[in-house]
C-alpha cells in the first residue's frame, strides 16, 4: 500500500452520523486478493505484489464506527477514540467492514443491494420490521417467556411495549443497513405475529447466512414455524444468492433442532463447549445447514 490520500485531519461531520467515506490509492494486488475484515495482516495476500499487480486504483473505504482518523508515515491509519483503526498493510486492508473500487474492480456496498422486503408463503406473511409493530411484538414475547428464557436472554429486554417498539424500530434500520435481517412471519390477512426470524451472523463476500427463530407460544405445534424457516432459506438462495445458510441452536434445544430437521437442513457436528447458556454453563451447539439445490 502506498499514496494513501483524502484522509481528514478531523472527524468531519458524516462522522456523526457513524458512516465514514476515505479515499484511498491502492495496489492492484488488493483488488486480486480481497478485503481482510479484521485482525492481522494474513499470509494469505502476498506481502511483495508482482510487476503486473503494481497498478493504483483509487477505492473507497466504509467505516462504520466515528472517530478521528489520521495517518503516520508508514502508511498506517490509526483513529483516537472509539474507532476500528484501519490498517494498510502490504497488500491487505484490515479492520474495515467492506471497500468499494471506484472503477470496474471492487466489491459492492451491502447497503446498495435490492431486494423484496416481504413474501410469503402458504399460510405465513413474511417481512421486514416496521415501525408501529411493538404492541404486537411485545404482546407476543411476553407470552413466549417461559419458552424463550431458557434459550436466549434477548426477551428481558421487552419489558415495555416501547422497549419492543425501539427493538422493532433497530431491526428496521439494520435491515436497511444490509447488517441483520430480521424478519417478522404474520399469518396471512391479519395483523397476529406468529414468530420473528430472519438471517444473522452475514457474510455478504460468500454470500452466507444463518437462520434464528422463535415461534409464540399459542402457535406452537402448527408448523409455522418450519414453513417460515423453508420460506427464509428460499428468499436467501433466491434473491441474496447465498451458498450456505446455516441453523444453530442447543442441543438441549429439541423444538429448535426439530424445525432444522423438518425444514431440511442437514446436521454437520455438534461443536463442544461452545457456548454459554442463559444460566452461564458451558453448552454444546449443533450446526445445521443447507445450500442451494443442485443444477
């Protein structure tokens, strides 16, 4: 890496807004051998790039934590305050969630992608978050509890009917961010919430993703569950084109391992003391996943 231009002396004022746009001058080899999302420089991209590898393009960098950033003479680009500093190192970008080539090379912005923000499937309405959904969301959790707590301390957090307006509220906006998509599954022609879902834990590079759920406890037992499941696996194959999406859970967990089962996804391993339960023991986890039907 060499050249590195526009870095601002100070926060300007898209900062506070928690997106950051620095322009860089890299090496070709950057665009031949990928971003590095995080930690050290990896054996992986050629620390010495080739003659032919030695043409500059000018990429964007997206951060999307505030902060000052500026750089030192090596070449090394360190933020003051709460900041992922973003490190320029001989052919590998680290610390930075994805770049975009402002020429014909470069990797499209997840924010920038399109795509349907509802479907549905036989019995089930699924789609985004919206605003407005909290009296119903919170309505629904609090009469899962005593099936939701066990697994997963994220329902503590609905202690209000605003608490879970602000949690549908962020959900929306991650899911306009391309971050998280979670989904709420309705039953068709009514305003009931049968359960939340939707894709986590996203790798756009591949694409993968790994499927959550839970179901409301006066649904139970009818298969909605499932159904939603099989219908956010093919919204992933066919609208994300993803190539793996995974299901995790407890073994403990059967309900949850069931739904893996029916919806079709294949058990790979279990992986030990992965884990640690809401009660704070150590837990296994079972790894399922499916990927997209063969030609």
């Amino acid at each position: 890496m060499r050249d590195l231009r526009g870095v601002p002396g100070e926060a300007p004022p898209q900062l506070r807004a928690q997106e950051f746009t620095l322009e860089v001058v890299a090496r070709q080899s950057f665009f031949e051998h990928g971003v590095q999302r995080g930690g050290p420089a990896s054996p992986r991209y050629p620390s010495v790039p080739s003659k032919s590898q030695t043409k500059n393009r000018t990429i964007r960098v997206f951060c999307p934590r505030s902060g000052d950033r500026t750089m030192n003479g090596r070449g090394l680009l360190w933020s003051r305050g709460p900041a992922w500093p973003l490190r320029m190192r001989r052919g590998g970008l680290s610390g930075v969630c994805w770049a975009e080539a402002t020429g014909e090379v470069g990797v499209r912005p997840p924010i920038l992608r399109d795509f349907p923000e509802a479907f549905q499937t036989e019995r089930l309405l699924i789609r985004s978050p919206m605003p407005g959904d909290g009296p119903e969301l919170h309505a629904a959790v609090r009469e899962s509890m005593g099936e939701l707590l066990p697994w997963m301390p994220w329902p503590r957090e609905h202690g209000t009917v605003e608490d879970s307006e602000a949690s549908a509220r962020g959900a929306r906006a991650r899911f306009l961010a391309r971050t998280e998509l979670r989904m709420h599954f309705f039953l068709k022609g009514t305003d009931t919430l049968v359960g939340s879902s939707g894709l986590h834990r996203i790798d756009w590079e591949v694409p993968k993703f790994e499927i959550g759920y839970w179901c409301r406890t006066g649904m139970t037992g009818r298969g909605y569950t499932t159904e939603a499941v099989r219908g956010i696996a093919a919204f992933a194959f066919d609208a994300l084109a993803a190539k793996r999406v995974e299901i995790r859970c407890d073994p403990l967990n059967r309900p949850s391992a069931r739904v893996a089962e029916r919806a079709g996804f294949l058990l790979e391993g279990e992986l030990r003391n992965d884990a640690l339960g809401t009660d704070g023991s150590v837990r296994n986890t079972l790894v399922f996943s499916t990927i997209p039907p063969g030609p």
